[in-house]
C-alpha cells in the first residue's frame, strides 16, 4: 500500500491520482480514501497516517483494514470506485445499495477467479485492456477504459540518441536480464532505470542479472520523474521484454509519449497498446527484438506520442470513468 501519488514507483497509484484529480478539475465531489501522508485536492478519508508500502509484516492487515473503513462508508456516496486488491471481496459483502465499479489492475488467476465468481452482479467491473477483458469472458464487464498518463509531465523529444532503456522491477515476469541480454546482442548501450528495493527485487537482480551485466550498462536506481521521462525521451527504443501477461504496461504509454518507440514481445496487452509497425515493435523472441533495434530509426516519433495522446492520456481516461461512473449512478453533470 502506497502514498497516492507515489513518491516513486507505483502505477496503480499514479493511475487512482490521475483519475481523482481529473474527477475534481470537471467539478465533482471526490472522497480519495488513502493513508494520511497522499495528496490530493480531493477530501482525504484516512485510517493510517502512512502508507505502510509492501515490505512489513501487517501489510495485507492494514490494507484490509484502509479497505474496510473506506466500504463502510459505502452508503455516503454515490458511486465508489475500487482499485483494491480486496475491494471484489468487500464490494460482495456491502450492504450498501451504492453501486461499486472494481477495476482489475491484475492477471487473472484461480484466486481472484473463483472470487468473482461469487461476486457476481453485485460488481461493475472495469478491465485496462481487452486482453485482460478476454481472460474471463464469463463474468459481467461494465467497460474496458486504458490507464492514462499525465501528458504535461511527459515531455515530447523528437531527436534520438543511441542508447536502448529498460524500466522496470527487477523481478521475473519484467525481464530485466533479457533486456540486457537484447542491448549485447544488438551493440546498443542500455541505460536501466530500476526499482530494487524489497527483498525478492534484490534476491532477483543478485541471481539473475548481476551476473550477465557487462559493465556497459548505466543502472539508475529509484529514478525520479524527472530523470525517467528524460532518459526515456532520449532512447532510440524502450525494451519491453516481459515474461508474463502483462494487463496493460503504463510504462508502454509513457515511452510512446515522450516520443520513444518501443520494442516488446507479444505478450499480454503489448500488441494492444503498441501498434506494430508504426510506434514499435511486436516480436515473438528475444532474438527478433534484438533484430528489430536498427529498425527503430524508421518510425516516427510524432506517431507514437499521437497516439499516446489519442489513446492513453489522463483526460481519456477520466473522460471514460465519468461517462461509466454517471451512467450507474443516475446522475449528470451539473
């Protein structure tokens, strides 16, 4: 459980700030139920004073607890929006009347299947991509709304340099070492930009990636926005070699937006979120990411960060959950 904004990594929460803030800029009432140190010009409802992040012992306690308080003031609203990993279960309980739209940042999995199972109708639910929509086709979906970046903080560079970036956890399912593994084969230097914090990050990076770095590459540690999105504009290509279903991939949007192409594997939302052939690359193997690199300098900068904006800018996704969140509640804009 994190701070909203975060303070540093941290895409559900930067996704849950982008979408209050908007909320309150179109004129409506928010209530933004997180730990006491988030800022926000909604009202704050708080039951920590801090984010206890993911690292403690009682992690899973206070975020039960932040969630419980928050559904138990269910009735005082007109609708709640839930980015929680209990809210499916809390939601299902509520006696509350109140419609609860839940958005699913997560693959699915048996666990969080078998609870919606039960949930049922009693949920709006919202997917970040038609991938992650299409992993449960025999639930009830109220809407498929893509996370959103703020624009203004995502500055455009159209000018390239020769370098390849990696952003990411250091963790199994983003692919840290094959990253590095496509910059050697392909001769670009790589800059990593890397979150490796908690224990499983640093056990990660030890095992698998310590060992295969060559000494040319630049490793950043917990960038701030400020490094990231300037790194980020100035790579030839974002590498996004994933090991999982990736539901959506912020970081996607982030690149294509400062102008930067990207090359992932076709996994997950990857082949939704980038168009082939115009803002990047969708490859099947390391071996053809490593392929596609010299071919980034043919794609346009102007097209990915067009897209970036037509598709996954905070205004269209704030846009999509007002038109969801008034057309459940019975309400409209004043």
């Amino acid at each position: 459980m994190l701070a909203i904004p975060p303070r540093g990594y941290g895409g559900i929460e930067r996704v849950v700030s982008l979408l209050t803030e908007g909320l309150v800029e179109r004129g409506h009432e928010v209530t933004l139920f997180a730990s006491g140190d988030s800022r926000t010009s909604a009202t704050l409802a708080s039951v920590l004073d801090e984010a206890p992040g993911w690292n403690g012992a009682d992690v899973r306690a206070d975020e039960i607890y932040h969630e419980t308080a928050a559904f138990l003031r269910a009735g005082d609203f007109d609708i709640v929006s839930d980015h929680s990993w209990f809210g499916a279960h809390l939601a299902a309980l509520a006696a509350s009347p109140t419609p609860v739209v839940t958005t699913l940042h997560l693959p699915w999995g048996d666990d969080n299947r078998r609870v919606h199972r039960l949930a049922g109708d009693r949920i709006h639910r919202v997917a970040i991509s038609e991938h992650q929509r299409g992993g449960n086709p025999d639930v009830e979906w109220a809407a498929t709304i893509h996370n959103g970046i703020d624009l203004q903080i995502h500055p455009y560079r159209a000018d390239k340099e020769d370098f390849l970036v990696f952003l990411g956890r250091t963790a199994d399912e983003k692919g840290p070492e094959q990253a590095v593994e496509v910059a050697r084969k392909s001769g670009r230097h790589l800059k990593m930009l890397v979150k490796r914090e908690e224990p499983e990050e640093i056990e990660h990076w030890e095992r698998f990636v310590a060992p295969v770095l060559s000494g040319d590459e630049e490793v950043i540690e917990n960038p701030s926005h400020e490094q990231k999105v300037d790194i980020l504009g100035r790579a030839a290509g974002l590498l996004f070699p994933i090991q999982w279903a990736e539901p959506f991939g912020l970081v996607l949007a982030e690149a294509m937006a400062c102008g930067t192409p990207v090359i992932g594997l076709a996994r997950g939302a990857v082949p939704e979120v980038v168009e082939d052939g115009v803002t990047g690359f969708v490859v099947s193997s390391l071996d053809e990411m490593a392929d596609a690199v010299p071919r980034l300098k043919r794609l346009s900068p102007a097209a990915c960060r067009e897209r970036g904006e037509r598709l996954f800018s905070a205004r269209t996704m704030t846009g999509r959950y007002e038109k969801l969140f008034m057309s459940l509640s019975g309400t409209s804009r004043a």
